[in-house]
C-alpha cells in the first residue's frame, strides 16, 4: 500500500488545487495538515511518500510558533532525504532552513499573475530527464524572493524575483510559483485580495484570467512530468 504525502496547507479553505487532484490520480491519499490552526505535524518522515508545502499570505520570516515547528519538520524530512516540493512559502520555507535568505524587493515589486520564467541549463537537462520542457509563463503570487541555498541547482530564472526553482539532490524542490492553481481557485484569490492588485507590478484580474486560458495547458503537462519524476517509480498511473 502507497504512503499517504503529506499536504500542508496554511489558510482554512486552502486547496491542494492541481498538485492534490493529480496524487489522488495516481492513487495517493492526502494527509492534509493546517498547522497555523493548531494541527500537529509529523515527527519523522517515515509514515510519508513525501511531503508538499504551498502559500499563504504569511512571511517564512515571522516569528509564530507554528512557522518554527514547520520548518523543523521540513528539515526533518530533508535530512530523511524524503521526497519535498516547497510552492512560493514552502520554498521559502525551505531555503530559510537550508540558510538561505528570504526577503522582500529591494523597490517593493511584486509578482501577482503570470509571469515568464526561463530554465537554466540544469532546468533544461531536468527537462531532458522528466520529458516536458518548461512552461514559458507561470503563476505566482508573492511579494519576496529567495537566495539559493547552498548545494542547490537553480532550474530557472526570472526577471523582478531571479530565482523561481531549484533542487536539492534529486527529490527536494522548490518553486517560486503555483502550478497547483486552477482556473476557480485564481477567480477566488483576485477576488478575495482584491486590494493585492494595486501592489507595484501587480496585474489586473483580467489578465489573470486571460493568462490561465494562455499558459495553464503548458504548465499541466509540466507539473504531471514534475510529479512522475519526483514520486516513487511505482507512483506512476
């Protein structure tokens, strides 16, 4: 029987969006944990296929409680060497682990909406290995950035944020950006953080709508390789 991954989420109606329904596909359950509402997270990585850590409109720099026990599970499952994808907070998260720093835009820009990405060479040879070249735009939401942990591959770039995907090793990612989002969960953020559009380098909830119909097919096929590639091989549907 298949581990179940582990899903953590940090808002109340947070979703796994794409990331949760294509697990589920290839026959994951999800242990879905909440720790900013009081949910307790694992003390080894044992029990777990891996371990998935999305967004929030939380910083990795605050000082909650629940954020220090997070990142200790996280560097608990890194030291296992268990399989981890960290989205926008969750690489954050990871990069302050692994030492790295997390911070704001030196001019206050942000990244809210579709933007274009560019793999390195190493992002081209994963590539090369997963079988699905990069999507040219992805989404993202965020107002700070990363520097690469040490010991990472940067995968790929971009232009106000230079760094949106590295690796440790080969089952260790993280992700500047949100191929989980789906076209419901995209109306719902621009509508329920409306007043985010008017960030410096925002873009208008038109143009995230109209990026969804663009891009998101290029980032589906993406994310299945990604996900192929970073399960165990019997993973796979």
């Amino acid at each position: 029987m298949k581990k179940p991954v582990l899903i953590v989420l940090h808002q109340e109606q947070s979703s796994p969006g794409r990331v949760g329904y294509a697990l589920r596909q290839r026959g994951y359950q999800l242990d879905i944990r909440r720790p900013p509402l009081g949910d307790p997270l694992p003390e080894t990585a044992i029990d777990h296929t891996g371990m998935v850590v999305f967004g929030g409109p939380m910083s990795a720099n605050d000082t909650y409680p629940w954020i220090s026990e997070e990142m200790r599970c996280i560097e608990r499952f890194a030291k296992a060497d268990a399989p981890y994808i960290g989205l926008c907070l969750g690489a954050q998260m990871l990069c302050r682990v692994m030492g790295a720093r997390v911070y704001k835009h030196p001019e206050e820009e942000t990244e809210i909406g579709y933007y274009e990405l560019s793999p390195t060479d190493a992002g081209r040879t994963l590539s090369k290995e997963v079988g699905v070249e990069w999507p040219k735009n992805v989404y993202h939401w965020h107002r700070e950035g990363f520097d690469l942990p040490k010991g990472a591959s940067l995968l790929a770039e971009g232009g106000t944020f230079p760094n949106q995907a590295f690796a440790l090793g080969t089952r260790i990612f993280g992700l500047q950006f949100h191929p989980e989002v789906t076209y419901a969960m995209i109306c719902r953020w621009t509508v329920r953080a409306f007043e985010k559009m008017n960030h410096k380098g925002a873009q208008s909830p038109e143009r995230h709508r109209l990026g969804w119909y663009q891009y998101d097919h290029a980032v589906k096929l993406w994310l299945d390789g990604l996900l192929d590639h970073w399960l165990p091989s019997n993973g796979k549907p």
